[in-house]
C-alpha cells in the first residue's frame, strides 16, 4: 500500500512539474516582464497582419512574418485585409523602451507587437517566432496568451566569427545570422583578415585576394578537418585553400543583417596579424617577406618571425596610404559606426630590428615599441574619425596609451576594459573565459578538437556578468555590453561550428538581455528544452547534447 502511495505522489509531482513547464512560455533571452493569461491565439487561414499603410518598415517585417507562417503551416496570411482574426504591427510612444523594447500583447483575438522603432517590433517577432513551431507542421498554430513588456539590458550584444583560419561561404553567414537574430544578438564582428587569409575584395589592391585569399595546406595540420565542406586531394602534398567575399557578396550579407537588425562590424587586422596581407605586398613589412602565400603549416608549428613576417611596418609611410585606401573601400561596403582594428598579439621583436622603426621612435620621442604601436594605432584612428566612424581594438591597444576616441573590446580577462572604462573609454567585455566559443565546452574526452585553455559550459556563460565589480556606477556605463568569439583554427565545417555555438549562444543571450533577477539556469535550461533543442534537431542543425533531455536523442548517443 505504501509503495502504491509514493507512486501515486510521485505521479502528481511529475504532472504538477510539466504543467508548470506547460505554462511557461518558452521565449530566449527571458524577457523582462512577462505575465501568462487565460487561454491562447490560434493562427490560421482567417488571420491577417495589419499595420499602417505607407510604412516600408513595417511592411517589411509583415512580410517577413507572412513568409515564416507560409513555412511552417502554408498558410498565406493577407496583409491589410479585413478578417476575424489579427495580427497587429504597431509603432508607437513606449516610454522606458528604448529602441529595442516592445510589447506583445496576444489574446484569444488576436495580436498586437508594438515598439518604439523597427527594432523593437523586430525583436516582438522573434518572441512570438519562438511560441510557433520551427519547421512545416500541420498541427495547429497555438500562441499561449500573454503580455510581454521587454528591453534588453545591455546595448552590444556581439558574436564575433573568424573566417580567416577557415573560410565560411555566404549562405553558412546568413544561417548563423538568423540564429543570431532568433535570440535577440545585434552585432556581428566578422573577423576578415589575419596570418592566415584575407578575406575581403579590395578592388585597389587586387593581390590582397589573388594572393592573400590563399595558403598552402597540408592534410594532417592543425587545419585540416575531416568534416570539411572543403575535401583535399588525396595525394599527401600541399594543396591550395581559402576564398573570399567580392564586395557585392559583402554588401548582401550587410543587407540581410540590416533586415535582422545586426550591425555587421569588419575586423581588418593591425598592425600584427598581417601575414596574408604582406605575402600579397611585401614591401609593407620591416624586412623582406620570404613566404609566396600565406601558409597555415608554419602558423601549427608556431610562426616564427624569421621565416614569415606578421607586422605592417610603422615606419613605412606606404604602409598608412595602403591601409587608408583598403578601410576607404571598407568602410563603403560597411556603415557601421565600429571598424575593429585588431591591434593584439602584435611580435614588436622586428621593429627592435628596424633601423627605420628606432629612427621614427628617436623622432618622435617613443619610449619604447610599445609607444610605437600606440602611435601606429593613432595614426589610423586619426584617420577613421575624420571620416565620421570609430574605431576598437583588442585590450593590446592600451599599449603605450589609447587612442583618444578608442573603443577597447577586453579579451584577455576583463582588466584591460577595466582600465579603459576608468580611463574614460566605451568597453565591450569578450574575456576568453567564458566567452571564447571555440574552447570546450565539455570533456574533453568525447568532444571535437577545440581550445584547450579553459572548458566553458554553458554553466559559465550563463553566469557571465559583463559589469565587473572593480569599477563604479559611472565607470561601469562605459560598459556598452559583451561579445562571444569563435576562432576556427580547429572549426573547419559549418555542422561543427554549430555544435560550438548551441546552446551557448542562448545562454549569452539570455545573460546580455535579460534583467540578473529575472536569470534563473534551470529555468533556462526548460525553456530550451520547450522546442529549442527539438526546433534545432528538426531542423538538421547540430547541437552539444549535455542539457537535452529527449530520449530519443538520449538513446542516439548511447
């Protein structure tokens, strides 16, 4: 008889559990207010979108939304048309807001996404694209009823890509755009150039992509993967590998994350960091360059500088008249506020060398080559203000002192923000632990090959603060948010790519969104369990496993 009591309690916790389950709604990042209401929304044929005629941005986004319903249900919701049934596209005065709060308001009549500019009513869409089903169903389209007044906590919410290392095609950027704007992320930091390729049509300097574009690869190195899109020759020599962006296909891609509200920031590297650029002209280095093409075996067996040359050389006036034209051409491709201008890891052990490099520094009254790079770094800045943009770099531009107008993306840890929002400057927090995605983030036994400097769980990441405790209420306004990075040296394939990005990227976004009172881990992990995991499974997109609990996937990898 007891044992007969304890399963009947066990049964009615478990119901209670998934009821509590069932009423929550499954919506990443947590939005900042939310209240459930009786009943729910059911979207069929008898339901249009309506919104102000004459207003393009809000007739792009009802369409926007008519083609995911026409996706996933086949249905062809009318636009404008009169029908029982509504789904409501509004601008208007949202006091508290910003540009990227809204409100959703769903009941059994209808729905209304209303935000103080397109962003915001962007950003409506992606909390109701969540309640919805992520691929074609036939089962009914249900929306829970609901009020949700939302704003994100922080205003840079960044991924940044590598593509240098390994090259990624156009519509492998576009995929993981829509990943990003599903869960709220509005920046992507595209890292185009470094030792290993150059990856952005320069149409002054050709070579940049007929030389730079490519290395010489050996399977078995540090590069090679056997999941690449790329497949090599069999033969066991070097064979050619790379690509890059014409400019028109750049365009597209800022085209296609405008829509989604991502600003797209190009990272073009400076001054270290610069092997595919001076393998294409090598009179820009301090000595002479004896490698013809960029070659990833000399980067797996760790550069040396003796036999490939990595930094611009800062006393080589040509040097400023070619980067000045390359981020001319940039920055028309690119309209964002932001150019990164890498400034980390820079070797300054040939600038030792250089007799033009100590006669500048003697000139100019350098201390040392670390005042060198400084001024290397304000020459170019100098340069991108008068053309109304900004620039930021990796923590190293701290250097030998700031630019004066420099924005500092902290990598190594959080001490460099901490020292550029005391002096002043905007942060962007991008410390490795936790926030490098491209490290473990389990194992690592059993896991592809990744980073090995620290394992970042999901635990971690959702646990980041980017508000370190150091600086003051003042100090800490200069944080403008946080950015996670992927580093592909060992990511040669999209499918891996989207192992190491899911469900990390969700929890990111949840830690840069949403209120600290309102982040709750195991809350979090329901929700991705509540059609995340399953939306990605249907949808063929690869995922670490850890925290999905379906059993048919748990029986898979068993």
């Amino acid at each position: 008889m007891r044992n007969k009591c304890s399963l009947l309690i066990l049964y009615l916790l478990l119901g209670l559990g998934f009821r509590a389950q069932a009423q929550q709604a499954p919506i990443i990042p947590q939005p900042a207010g939310l209240e459930l209401k009786p009943g729910s929304f059911t979207l069929d044929e008898r339901t249009s979108i309506q919104f102000k005629r004459g207003n393009k941005e809000l007739a792009a986004l009802a369409q926007y939304l008519a083609d995911h319903v026409r996706d996933i249900s086949g249905y062809t919701l009318p636009l404008n048309k009169k029908t029982p049934y509504t789904i409501e596209l509004a601008l208007g005065s949202l006091p508290g807001l910003g540009d990227e709060g809204y409100q959703l308001r769903v009941s059994p009549t209808g729905i209304v996404v209303k935000g103080n500019t397109r962003a915001g009513v962007f950003y409506g869409l992606q909390s109701l694209r969540q309640t919805l089903p992520p691929v074609r169903t036939n089962a009914p389209l249900t929306v829970p009823a609901m009020e949700v007044v939302d704003s994100p906590r922080f205003a840079w919410r960044g991924m940044m890509l590598d593509v240098s290392r390994h090259f990624y095609t156009v519509q492998d950027i576009k995929e993981i755009l829509d990943l990003l704007a599903l869960y709220k992320i509005n920046t992507f930091h595209w890292h185009l150039t470094d030792n290993e390729g150059w990856r952005l049509e320069i149409k002054k300097y050709p070579r940049l992509t007929k030389v730079g574009a490519w290395r010489q690869e050996l399977p078995g190195s540090v590069f090679y993967k056997p999941d690449s899109a790329y497949v090599p020759p069999l033969t066991g020599r070097p064979y050619p590998y790379g690509g890059y962006y014409t400019q028109a296909q750049a365009r597209e891609v800022v085209a296609y994350a405008q829509a989604r509200n991502i600003t797209v920031v190009p990272e073009i590297e400076m001054p270290g960091h610069s092997g595919a650029a001076l393998a294409a002209y090598p009179r820009l280095a301090c000595m002479p360059h004896p490698q013809p093409v960029p070659n990833a075996t000399l980067w797996s067996g760790g550069m040396q500088q003796d036999r490939f040359n990595l930094n611009y050389c800062p006393a080589n006036d040509s040097v400023f008249v070619f980067l000045q034209d390359v981020l001319s051409e940039v920055m028309d491709i690119f309209p964002s506020q932001y150019l990164h201008i890498g400034g980390d890891e820079v070797d300054k052990d040939d600038w030792k060398k250089c007799a033009g490099c100590q006669a500048l520094m003697q000139r100019e009254g350098l201390r040392d080559e670390d005042e060198l790079q400084s001024y290397f770094i304000k020459r170019i800045e100098k340069y991108v203000v008068s053309k109304g943009r900004r620039i930021i770099g990796w923590d190293e531009i701290l250097e030998g002192g700031l630019a004066p107008e420099a924005t500092v993306m902290s990598w190594r840890g959080e001490k460099g923000g901490i020292a550029a929002a005391r002096q002043g400057h905007d942060v962007v927090m991008s410390p490795s632990n936790p926030l490098y995605f491209n490290r473990y983030q389990a194992g690592p036994e059993g896991e592809p090959l990744a980073g090995r400097y620290s394992i970042n769980t999901l635990e971690k990441v959702y646990a980041y603060n980017p508000l370190p405790a150091a600086l003051s209420g003042p100090e800490q306004r200069h944080v403008l948010g946080a950015q996670f990075a992927i580093w592909t040296e060992f990511i040669s394939s999209r499918s891996h790519l989207e192992y190491m990005l899911l469900p990390r990227l969700p929890a990111f976004a949840e830690t840069l969104w949403t209120p600290p009172n309102k982040q709750n881990f195991n809350n979090f992990t329901d929700r991705l369990n509540q059609g995340h995991f399953s939306g990605w499974e249907q949808q063929g997109i690869r995922f670490h496993p850890l925290h999905y609990r379906s059993r048919t996937h748990e029986a898979t990898r068993q």
